[in-house]
C-alpha cells in the first residue's frame, strides 16, 4: 500500500509537470517572451521571488534582465515593466493593447466579473465610464465631495481636541474620517465614529487588507488554482467580503424605498436610476450585482489608500519640521484663520502641492499598481507577449528615477518646484497607474 501511495504522488507530479510544460510550450510557440529566471514546474519562480517584498524583488531582477522581464507566479508568466521609458511605452504608447486588467485571484473570486475594480470585460467599460462621470456630476446641483471633504474635518477635528493634547495614535479616526467621506458619496450619509454598524464595516475593510497581506493572502495569489478547492485560513478573508457587501445590500434596499429618480442624493440613488433607465435592455450592465460590488469597491479602493497617504503625510511632516513650518505659513497666508481651504486654494499654494505630491512620490503606496493584462498577441520591442498574459507595471520605479528626482530616496518637496518656486508637474508622476 505504501509503495502504492508514493507512486500515485510520483504519477500526480509527473501529470503536474507535463501539464505546466504543455502550458509554457503553448506560449513559446506563439513569438518569444522577455527573458527572465527559469521556473520550476506548477511552483514558479517561487525561489527567486518574494511575495512579501515583491517589489524589492522585481527590482533586483531588472537590474539582471533588464527593464523588460518575465517572472512565473506559480505557473502564470507576468511581464514585468522596471522603469518609465518602458511603463510610459507600454501603458500610455500601447495604451490600447495594455489596458484590460490583469488577474487578481481574491479580486475575481469575490466579485466574480463585475464591479469597478476586479473586472474585465465590456460591463466594466460601462460601469467604470458611469462611475466617473456620476462622481464628477456630484459638484452640479448637489453638494459637492468637496463640501463633503469640508464638514468631514469638523468631525475629525473634534474626536483630535477630545485627546487634549496627549500622544495619540490617529490611525483609527483617519479611517473613519475617510471611510465617513465615501459612506457620503455612496451612501448619501456619515456615520458616527461609534456607531456599531459603522465600526463593523471599518473592521472588515481592516481584515480584508490584512489577510491580503498574509503570507496565506500571497499564497492564494500565486496557487489560488489549487487552493480554492483547499480548507484554510485564506478562504476567510471571503467571510469579510460577505459581510461587507450585505452591508451594502441593506443600504441599498433602503434606498429603493426612498429613491426619487429625479433628485438622486448619492452614487447608489444615481445607480438604481439607471437601473430603471434600462430595466428593458435584457444584456444592460446596470443591476444589482454591480451595484453591490461597485459600491463595495468604492470602499475598498478609497478608503485604505487615501487614509494610509494621510498617515504617512502626518509621520513626514513631524520628521522634517522645517517642512511642515513652511506648508503652515502658506496655509496662513492663502487661507487664514477665518476659512476651510477648498480647492481653489490649490494654484495659490504651489509649496503645499508640492509636498502632497512628495508625499505620495515617496511612500510609493502601490509600487505595482493593479495589473493589466494585454488584450491581443502584443509585438512589444522584439518580444511578443501572447493574449492574456498578465503585465506588473512597477510604479515604484518610475516615481524613484534618479534622474527625474535626484537623491530619490529623500523626501525633499522640491522635486515638484521650480528654481522661482512655481509647482512643477512631472510625467514620472504615477502614484496608482497610468493610461487607461
């Protein structure tokens, strides 16, 4: 039994191997990939890349192979672009062939094709295209997300008094300040700080991220093939999503009582108003389920990033007083001490933009930025990458070129200014993505 038992392991392997083989051959045959380290069957490249520091190590690998590269997560090829003449070449030049997104196992399993974020396909044209064009409608007749911005500092600013000066961490609070900013949008509301409701929805967004970024959440990127059919620890990050989205379910269900189609007061009301537009068209992408999980993304994409930016803002600006000294007297003479900044302050105060562009230049928050996938057999420079093969634009390695930012890991505002102190705009500048 025993030698029956380890020659159906050998077998399985054996099938493994010839499986992965077939799968690479499959793509050789169609035009020559970008060189990069040779992988090991079904496992990849798994010995010489990191999932936890995935962008240290691509960048190790580009200076062996170059700006253009291929790397295999667990048996899945990935084009990797290290730089911006290749980035800028790939996804603003090539636009087109470029820019179908990539795949993201947890993405896809949660919202299984639809939504804003974790899609590819002709629905996510649509919903996407909607979803800007509703969020930049909102300053027209409506109040506006900058009125929302506004009468969400008040709050946040009253929980910072309640510390009274003592050390705090404000990690919390900038979370619910955020996350109250996108409820308003989407929601048409703001909630307190402790509501329970509220706080249960802050929690699952905070587990969602940190089982992503588990050694199980990587390990699911790179085998979700075999572990979808496994037990684990990583099927319960699906649980947080679940709860997230019923959230949404309720919000939206009373939203249906309420809507009047010709006053919609949130992304939600604007959304089911399109649902009735098109209630006849059978194939429209307008219904519930990309309600749910475009809202859901909304959350997701706004929420941890613009947070985790404030955060590193406020940690850079007590490291570097001098830096902070000059941002408060351009605030004091711009804006005083009687108003709320807004946004047309923003020409006025060329040193506190540059500083906010520095601060996401520098924190490079998603060194890769979501991944794209080509959308046909791509001729590009002399490879030719094959339909559907996943493309890792590494951000990171844009927005610390030396070149475009001397001494690029130093935080130093006047990478965005001119000698005569005017803001200066940089085409390096992708702090999420570029293109489409």
């Amino acid at each position: 039994m025993e030698l029956l038992g380890a020659a159906t392991v050998v077998f399985l392997v054996c099938i493994a191997c010839l499986l992965s083989f077939a799968a690479w051959r499959g793509r050789s045959v169609k035009g020559k990939m970008p060189p990069g380290p040779a992988p090991l069957p079904i496992l990849g490249n798994v010995l010489q890349v990191k999932p936890k520091n995935l962008a240290q190590t691509l960048q190790k690998l580009s200076e062996e192979y170059g700006p253009l590269f291929t790397v295999h997560l667990g048996s899945d090829p990935v084009v990797v672009l290290h730089g911006y003449d290749v980035v800028k070449e790939a996804l603003i030049d090539h636009a087109d062939e470029f820019s179908a997104r990539g795949h993201m196992p947890i993405g896809d399993r949660a919202n299984n094709g639809s939504g804003i974020v974790f899609s590819n396909n002709e629905e996510w044209v649509q919903i996407r295209r909607f979803a800007l064009s509703t969020l930049r409608n909102f300053g027209m007749g409506k109040r506006s997300i900058e009125e929302r911005i506004q009468e969400e500092t008040d709050y946040l600013l009253e929980e910072i008094n309640k510390t009274e000066g003592t050390p705090f961490d404000p990690t919390f609070m900038l979370s619910c300040a955020v996350s109250n900013v996108i409820c308003s949008i989407v929601f048409g509301k703001r909630c307190d700080y402790k509501d329970k409701k509220f706080l249960a929805l802050i929690s699952n967004m905070n587990n969602i991220f940190e089982m992503m970024n588990s050694h199980w959440g990587q390990l699911y990127q790179m085998f979700s093939k075999i572990l979808d059919y496994l037990p684990g620890p990583h099927n319960k990050i699906f649980t947080e999503f679940d709860a997230l989205k019923a959230f949404v379910l309720e919000e939206v269900k009373m939203h249906q009582d309420s809507l009047d189609p010709s006053s919609p007061q949130d992304f939600i009301d604007c959304f089911l108003s399109k649902m009735q537009e098109e209630k006849e068209h059978h194939n429209s992408s307008f219904h519930m389920k990309n309600l749910i999980n475009s809202a859901f993304d909304l959350f997701i994409a706004g929420t941890e990033t613009t947070s985790t930016t404030i955060r590193y803002g406020l940690l850079l600006l007590l490291k570097y007083p001098k830096i902070q000294e000059k941002v408060q007297e351009e605030i004091d003479r711009v804006v005083g001490q009687s108003r709320k900044p807004c946004v047309a302050d923003r020409t006025q105060m060329p040193y506190t933009d540059a500083v906010i562009h520095e601060i996401q230049r520098f924190i490079s928050l998603l060194p890769l930025s979501l991944p794209h996938t080509v959308t046909r057999d791509t001729c590009f420079r002399e490879y030719v990458i094959p339909k559907g093969t996943t493309v890792f634009p590494s951000l990171s390695s844009v927005l610390h070129d030396g070149k475009e930012f001397p001494n690029p890991n130093e935080f130093n505002p006047g990478h965005f200014l001119n000698e005569n102190g005017t803001f200066r705009k940089s085409e390096f500048f992708m702090p999420f993505s570029a293109g489409k």
